[in-house]
C-alpha cells in the first residue's frame, strides 16, 4: 500500500507526509512544485498539475492505495471580484473531480479531503457543529462545498472519504494576511480590529491538521465530515494584544463599529480595491468557533496547540525573515502543556 498525496509539497501536505515516512510508509507526493524538503530522501516526487486530467491519471494509483488531497487555491493573495471564480474553482472543484475519478479508475476507494470552515458562511448555531448549516460567503467557501457534494455523489458508490473542515490554518511558512497585521505591530501603528475584540478568534495548527488526515487513515476512513479548530480560543482582544506585547511595540488595538467597517470594506470591494476578502471580513465579529469535539470521539484527535502561542510563533518566524535570521520552527513544535 502507497500513500499517493496531491499537494503534498504544499503546507499541510509537507508535514503529512514526514509524518508517514517517519512512520515507515511508503509515500508519493503528487504536486506541481518541489521543494528542498529533507523527506523526499525517502518517498518519491511526481509532478502533477490536479487541473491536468492527464497529468493525474498518470499517477500510479493502486486499488489499495490511501489517496490525500491537500491541493487547493487559498483566499491570500486577495483576488478582485471578477477573477474569484477562475482561480478557485480549477484547483479547488476540477481538481478534486479529477483526483477522485482517477480514483475510480484504478479501484482505489479512500481518500482524506480537506474543505474549509469557510463553506458555513454567517455564524447560525454556537459553537459550530458540523450539522450547521452551509451557506458560503464567496467563490472559495463555494468552490470548497462543491467538492462536498461531489464527495456525498461518490460515497453512495461506495467510496469511503473523510472530510476536514480547518479553521485558519497557521504554523511555519505560511503567514499570508497575519503579514498586514505584523507590518502594523512592526511600524507601532494602531492595529484596528472589526467590532469590540471580544469575540474569540480560532487558529487550527498545520501540525494537527496533518495528525488528523494520519487519524482518518488508521480509523479507516470514516464516512464523515470533521472540524478542525484550537481548543479555547481566547478574545480577538487578548490575542492582539498579548502579541503587540511580545513585540514590544507601541501599538495600540482600536475597535471599530463592525457594521461600517464591513460597509467600507464592501465598497472597497466594489470598485476591485479589496483589502481582505468578504469571506474573511464579513464573519470577523462573529462567533465563529468550531466544535472539534467529533474528531475527538471518533479519530481521537485532539488539538495540541494554543492560538496565542501559534500567533507569537508565526510573528516571530516573520521578524526572523526580516532580520535576514533562518527561521525556526521550534515555537511551533511545543504544544500547549
């Protein structure tokens, strides 16, 4: 048995697959680039573009193969309104379309999918279960959903798929939109926040993410869907401001009037403008914490790692960029006690 992991040279990819190479498995990352990871000393590289129908089915899948597929388009860079659609829905829809029908060609019958939180779209129930309704906010939430209800089409033919629904995901080497806010703490400007900041705000560390995916294939690949989230994710308030603190500046955190601030940011918007993207913005002052209690009962996964502790690790792997210093990824290995 292979594990065949599409996008695996990519964030949760990468770490996945040291996990199961540590572990004695015998691994192929199927991905468009290659990086200079110590891994690929003992698993085997393709390269693969999942938009590519050929490309995929060119890759060696056996019927009892574990296939992953942890290829997707993210929401940073922003895109402007009229190019969402097309630089999602290639990678994240066409590209789960081909990897699962050449699944079904080869007779390979489980596979680990990651989605996003994003496809629950405004907060209806709290904490969000993954009975909440689905309801996306834009052309990544939907894109994301789409390949839930492929999966649901493709388990009543007796496909087993798990689904994992992360929160944002966070750990070394992806930093995207906290860069804005580290720029801010950086330069001792205030750092506005959409609403009071009481709200919570929930990470979900790469390195759980990657356990989990692990999980779903010693379980045997449930039938199900499952939240990925931090355990307590503490007020938006105390997580800002306990990072300006680490880093010594002067800023100082300034709540805003959610509505208006969301009203500015739509019109922004509008005229192709964006500074975050709707998805992101128009949940910002809601309760939007994940009930991860599922994968606990079912995988016994358990998130290890504190939303603090992850933000002051990502600030601190930026400062080291900036500071010419090779970053480390050892804040982000230490789990919460």
């Amino acid at each position: 048995m292979k594990h065949i992991i599409f996008g695996g040279d990519g964030f949760v990819g990468r770490h996945l697959a040291q996990k199961l190479v540590d572990d004695g498995e015998s691994v192929i990352v199927a991905d468009i680039v290659k990086s200079p990871l110590p891994h690929y000393a003992r698993c085997t590289f393709i390269h693969t573009d999942v938009t590519d129908p050929a490309a995929v089915a060119a890759v060696p899948i056996q019927p009892e193969d574990m296939v992953y597929n942890l290829s997707a388009k993210m929401l940073s860079p922003i895109q402007v309104r009229a190019k969402r659609h097309d630089f999602f829905f290639p990678v994240n829809y066409h590209g789960t379309v081909n990897i699962i029908e050449a699944m079904a060609k080869a007779g390979a019958d489980r596979l680990v999918h990651f989605t996003t939180d994003m496809i629950y779209g405004h907060t209806v129930t709290y904490p969000m279960t993954e009975e909440h309704p689905v309801a996306p906010l834009g052309e990544y939430g939907l894109s994301k959903l789409k390949t839930e209800e492929l999966a649901a089409e493709w388990r009543a033919k007796g496909m087993r798929i798990s689904l994992f629904r992360p929160r944002l995901i966070i750990g070394p080497g992806r930093l995207g939109i906290l860069q804005k806010l580290f720029k801010l703490i950086d330069n001792n400007l205030p750092v506005p926040m959409i609403g009071s900041g009481k709200n919570p705000y929930q990470f979900i560390s790469v390195f759980d993410c990657a356990e989990a995916a692990r999980l779903a294939w010693k379980a045997g690949v449930p039938n199900e869907a499952y939240n990925l989230g931090s355990l307590n994710p503490p007020p938006v308030r105390k997580l800002l401001g306990d990072l300006i603190k680490e880093a010594g500046s002067k800023s100082f955190l300034i709540p805003t009037p959610g509505w208006a601030v969301k009203r500015t940011l739509d019109f922004l918007d509008l005229l192709n403008m964006p500074l975050m993207d709707p998805e992101q913005y128009l949940i910002a002052d809601e309760e939007c914490v994940l009930d991860v209690s599922k994968g606990e009962r079912q995988l016994g996964w358990i998130p290890r790692y504190r939303d603090e502790d992850m933000l002051i690790a990502a600030y601190r792997e930026y400062r080291a960029k900036l500071d010419g210093r090779a970053a480390t990824s050892a804040a982000f290995t230490a789990p919460a006690e």
